[in-house]
C-alpha cells in the first residue's frame, strides 16, 4: 500500500494557524498577568463631546496640575450613556470612575439600588441652590450627586443682524402669545419671499428628541406656566387634563403652518442655517453659545418664550451630575476629583469658557462670558422660576417614550392631529 | 461476569469516537447557545412575583409596540414591530434576491464582473451601524444623494428628510437594507451559475431556445439550491435586523421599530428581562421555524 506520509499544505497552514494562536494566546496572558502595575487613569464618562468636551478637560487638566493625579474623558451618545451607567452598576462592575449626567430621575434609582457612594460628606450643600440640590436627594436626606455644571433653557436664540436686516422686531417683555404667532406668520412669509434657502422660522434639534422635548417644555412653561410642568413632572396633574391638551393643540397649530423645520440629525445642525438667515430662531439651552458655528457672539442673543400676558414665567434648568460608583477601583482619587469638580476653582474654568452656568455660588459673576450673563441675568429674575427639565426628571421609559412621540408629532402633524391618543400614551408611561 | 467482545469493544469504540471529537464543539454550543436560549425561554414565563406564566407574553402581544391594534393602513406607521418585521420580509426579501440574480445574470459574462461585484458586494462587509450611518447622510435633505438625484430628475419638490419622518423612515430603511443585502444575494447566485453545466445551454442553443426560454427553463430551475440558500439567509437577517433601527432610534414614534429593538428597549432601558425574554423567545420561535422549514427544502432539492 503506497502510502503518503508526508504533510500537505493545508495540513502545513493548519499546523502554522494553531502555533501562531497558541503563541498569542500564551504572550496574551503573559502581558495580563504581568501588565505594568503603575498608577491608572481616572475615568469620566459622560454625554459630552466637540466645545464642551474640550472645555472639560482643560478643567481635568488643571485637575492632575494641582493634584498629580492624571484622568481621561469618554464622550458618549445619549443612547449609550443611558444603557451604559446602568448596565455596568447592575453588574457590580464599572469602567468609570465618575460618571456625569443630566437624569436626577435616574441618578436617584441608582442610589436606591445600592450602587452609587453616598455624597452628603463630601460637599457644603450650602454652596448650591436648593434646586440643584434637591432632585438627587432622597427622602432620608443624603446626596447622591454632586451638581457641577447647570445650563438653562432661556428662549429663542437668533442673530441680530439677520432680524435687523429683515426688519423683524424682536419680541420683549410685553411681547404676548398671540402676537409671537403673528410675527412667525411674517418671518415665514418674509422668508420664503426674500431669503434664499429659507426653511422655517424656527429651527428644530436633533432626532434623539431632547431638543424637541425642551421647546415642548417651554409650551407648556409660556402656556401653562412652570407649576404645569412641575405638576407633570410630580405626577400630580395627568397629560389628558385639558389643560395639557391646550398647550399641545398650540403647539400642533404652530407645526401645522409649518413654523418649525425638519428635526435635524444633529442637535448642531440646525446653527449654520440660523447664522445664514434659512432659520430664524432656535429653542435652545444656554450651551449653544459654545458652540464654534456661532461665529460672532455679540451678533447673537435670545428672548425668552411669550407667553399669554408676556414673557414666560418658567425657565428650564438641565444640570449636569457626577456620580460616584461605588465599584470604582480607584476610590480615593476619584473622591478627589469628585471634590474638585464640586468646587468652584473647577467650575470657574468651565464657565470661563462659555456655554454655562456653574452650580457652586462661590462663582463670580465675572467669570462668565457677557453672553451668557444675558442668561444668568434672565433667570436670576425674580418673576422667573427655575423648574427641573421634564423629560430628565422623569427619566426611565416615559422620557424615550416623550422623545419618541414628539418626533412623531413634529413630522406629521397634519395626520397625527389626535391629541387624546398621542397623550394617552404619555400618560401611559408618565409618573 | 459477562465480558464484550473485541468485536463489540470495537463497535463500542466506532459509534462514540465521532462524540468524543466533536466534545469540545458541542461544550461551546451548549455554554454559549443552548444554555441562553433555555434561560431566555424560562425568562420569558417568570413573572413578576417569581412564578412562573404567561403574563410576560400577555404583556407584550397586548402592546401598541407589538401590533398596533386598530390603526388602519391606509393611516401609515407605526403598525407595531411584528408587522413592521413582516413588511421587512414582504419588501426587502422579493427586492434583494430579484436585484442579487439580476445583478449576478447581467455580469456573468461582462468583461471586470469580477471587479464590480465586489464593489456591489463592499456594502455587506461594511459594518451594519456604519450602514445606518451612511444611510442617514444618503437620505439627508440638503446633502442627501436621494434628494440630490430627485433635484437632478426635476423632482425638487419631493425632496425631504426621509428617515425623519414616519410615513417614509421604515420604507427608506428597508431600501437600504436592499443595497446592503444585494451583494450577498448575488454572490450566492453567481456561485450557482457557475455551477450551472455550459452542455444545458449549448443543448438550447441547437433546438433554438430563445435567451428569455433558456432563463426560465435552465437558468431559474438549476438556481433552486442557490434561492432556498438566498431566501432561508435573507429572511433570518431580516427577522433579526437591528442595527439600522437603532440609528434611528426606532424612527418617530416607533414607526421603524422591530422586535429586536423592542427587545433591546425592554432589556436596557426598562430593565424588564422578562418581557425583552418574550421578544427573544418569539424571535428565535420564528427564525428556528423558518430555518428548520427551509433546511428541509434545500435537503429535498
């Protein structure tokens, strides 16, 4: 029998393939087993990225100048942020060392859960407004998170140039409800006649649909004043009640003559056709003014939403909250770093860059840009009351829901004009 | 003491040495596949006190998100994710295999077919996030190549952002799972021509079939093995499609959702394992009927 005892090819890469993974696999757990043992990064995690993440590590920066400790920043998308922070705490296990986010609602089920370190002693809760701190306090008192950067959503922000040139007014203090509808009625007809490119009067954020919950927010602030939308947010009053209904029968006339543009994929996209006149406003949070595309601060400026008899009566505050996962392998320097964000040599710099509010009232006001002291001056009023963001405070399935629905509504309010049924299902996943 | 024989021994020995090789296989599959999905379907009946029934179930098939009862069709989406699967299947499977054996019949024979196949074939090894992504800039309203070629045609006024509405995101998502999945589909059916025998067509070509003859009565037929292989692959992606929902987040008001990402929603954003097991349960429910359906008919073929 003449038999081949020789290997083939095959056999020859076969036998080649299994050296080269047994190798990597032996190298692989060398370098694991024996991997440098040297102080490890610190690891913030939050929902920032572009100005806003740039601005926050020069405050990391100056964190590891002052303290040797060195740190990095992963920026992630809302919908990741959202499963990731929870998932990982679930797991009794954290890639982070901080986490930062605008959800109270949430922060507050993580603390109940048993994974969050309790943050009572590390900060002078004195040092913060109530407001800010009382979203993440439970009901036994003790802090969840530390408040580092706030951000409120003043009104409708717009270039001035753009307005001059068109001869529109600008709406003040006495401007009403129903004047402002006559006024979108002439920027939309003005527009379409003179501009080129013109898309609508107001420009509409990003898919994800936070931005349009804000400008819903600020319908149901002007229209049924902030203790609507605290009442919404506490579960007290339902989103069938009539009154509800008539801030959204407002805000679907409005889609219906077609004011609004298209959602934008991106909350930033919309900001170039403002500056070029194709919109003529934006409902946005004071973090726009951070923003690169707005090429000319002092040619930009907000006013605040008209309400029935005047200027709206309710702001919307976002702020944004570190926690501190009690997982985390690096507790001491993180309780560091926690500290230092609390304080108000961090907030400093990070207000200093624009964009925001600091949370810790050791801030001067002089550390603010001038345009962003518009804001702080508009909220410091004392007609204007600041009211938790809706859609952050209630968190869990109802604010995907709320973004969800709202997207719908935006897109094809002449079809989906079936009010009861759109807010059955809110009040279907509301509190 | 009764001893086995060599023979036996040796019988012995034959009928377990397959199982013995195929051991570190089957402990993979058991830890990695059979195991979760035994846990999944056990999930999927614990209910929220710890016993087990059929509340999970009872929840979700009575959900707006499951079928949205009620909503007439001619009111457009959201239907609910399992009809919004079954439009999947009806559109996407009949457009990707016809464009897949189109694609693979007129480049049979084209000098560089080779070379544009495996252009076409490039949008199914692109990551399928990275898919959605380019899906949302191809439909965008200002830069979007969809708008771009309505202006071009003199339909400037069709033109829209397309995912960002609900009547047309699921349609505009299906149509691109078409231009990503085509590429599969004609590969697989270029394979199946080569392996057509070149005597059939010559045979034709003597008694005077026509070209259009010949498809239908050679090409088609000696093509069986290649479409159960195409239509059993094409619809278990479509039934597990995710990705591309995701980048739209389920598009406005759920008129995209799936129930993968349904799923998904239940499991990590309500925490609700035992109603993310159901969608689970019911997707592996209707992909292993479909599969086992279908590797029936190829084993017939």
């Amino acid at each position: 029998m003449n038999r081949n005892k020789g290997l083939t090819t095959n056999q020859w890469i076969a036998i080649a393939v299994a050296i080269i993974i047994v190798i990597a696999a032996v190298f692989g757990a060398w370098y694991l087993y024996f991997q440098p043992t040297g102080p490890k990064k610190l690891t913030v995690i939050s929902l920032w990225s572009g100005t806003e993440e740039d601005n926050f590590l020069q405050v990391l920066g100056n964190f590891t100048e002052n303290t040797g400790i060195e740190s990095r920043h992963i920026g992630y998308s809302t919908q990741e942020l959202k499963i990731t922070i929870p998932t990982q705490l679930a797991a009794n296990a954290s890639i982070f060392d901080l986490a930062i986010a605008p959800w109270p609602a949430d922060i507050l089920n993580w603390a109940n859960k048993g994974y969050l370190v309790e943050v009572t002693d590390l900060i002078d809760a004195s040092k913060y407004p109530a407001g800010f701190i009382n979203p993440v306090k439970d009901s036994t008192g003790k802090i969840w998170a530390v408040p580092f950067k706030a951000s409120a959503k003043p009104g409708f922000w717009y270039r001035k140039s753009i307005w001059q040139t068109n001869g529109w007014t600008v709406p003040t203090a006495t401007t009403n409800y129903t004047q402002f509808k006559a006024l979108l009625a002439t920027i939309k007809a003005d527009g379409e006649a003179n501009i080129t490119g013109f898309k609508a009067p107001i420009a509409s954020g990003d898919t994800v649909g936070w931005p349009l919950s804000d400008t819903t927010e600020a319908f149901i602030m002007g229209l049924g004043g902030y203790q609507l939308q605290e009442e919404l947010i506490a579960g007290s009053i339902n989103w069938t009640d009539p009154e509800v209904k008539n801030v959204f029968s407002n805000l679907t006339e409005l889609l219906n003559s077609g004011y609004f543009g298209t959602p934008a994929e991106a909350w930033t996209d919309p900001i170039p056709d403002l500056w070029d006149g194709k919109y003529a406003m934006y409902f946005q949070g004071s973090f726009i003014t951070a923003q690169p595309t707005v090429l000319n601060q002092s040619d930009f400026a907000f006013f605040p939403f008209p309400g029935w008899n005047g200027e709206t009566n309710g702001v919307a505050g976002s702020v944004d909250y570190v926690v501190l996962p009690k997982y985390t392998e690096k507790m001491t320097d993180a309780k560091k770093l926690l500290e230092y964000l609390a304080g108000a040599d961090a907030q400093e710099i990070m207000v200093g860059l624009g964009g925001f509010l600091a949370t810790n009232v050791d801030v001067p006001a002089s550390a603010y840009t001038t345009i962003d002291l518009t804001v702080l001056d508009f909220i410091s009023k004392s007609s204007v009351h600041i009211v938790g963001d809706l859609d952050d405070s209630i968190g869990g399935t109802f604010q995907t829901t709320f973004w969800s629905q709202l997207r719908l509504l935006w897109t094809d309010p002449a079809t989906r004009a079936d009010l009861d049924a759109f807010l059955e299902k809110l009040q279907e996943f509301a509190p | 003491m009764h001893r086995r024989t060599k023979k036996q021994r040796l019988r012995i020995r034959r009928y377990l040495t397959p199982f013995f090789f195929l051991l570190p296989a089957l402990f993979f599959i058991v830890i990695f596949v059979l195991f979760p999905i035994v846990n999944t379907i056990y999930l999927s009946f614990v209910q929220e006190n710890g016993s087990l029934g059929l509340a999970n179930y009872q929840e979700v098939i009575s959900r707006s998100e499951f079928i949205n009862y009620g909503r007439p069709i001619t009111a457009g989406p959201p239907y609910g994710a399992f009809i919004h699967n079954l439009i999947w299947i009806a559109l996407h499977l009949p457009l990707s295999v016809f464009f897949g054996l189109l694609l693979a019949v007129l480049l049979r024979d084209v000098k560089g077919g080779a070379v544009i196949k495996s252009i076409i074939f490039l949008a199914m090894i692109i990551p399928m996030v990275v898919g959605g992504v380019m899906l949302r800039f191809m439909y965008n309203d200002d830069a979007g190549v969809v708008n771009g070629f309505l202006r071009l045609i003199g339909l400037g006024n069709m033109t829209r952002s397309w995912l960002a509405y609900a009547n047309t995101c699921l349609l505009g998502l299906i149509v691109g799972t078409v231009w990503i999945w085509t590429g599969f589909c004609m590969v697989v059916y270029s394979a199946g021509l080569q392996g057509i025998p070149v005597e059939l067509y010559e045979a034709a070509k003597i008694d005077g079939a026509s070209r259009w003859r010949t498809f239908w009565r050679i090409t088609i037929p000696q093509l069986r093995s290649a479409t159960i292989v195409v239509v059993t692959m094409t619809l278990l992606w479509v039934l597990k499609v995710f990705d591309l929902v995701f980048i739209e987040f389920g598009g406005p008001g759920g008129s995209a959702s799936v129930m993968a990402f349904q799923m998904y929603l239940d499991a990590f954003y309500s925490f609700n394992f035992g109603t993310a097991s159901v969608w689970a349960t019911l997707l592996t429910v209707m992909t292993f009927g479909i599969a086992a359906y279908m590797v029936k008919r190829m084993a017939e073929s």
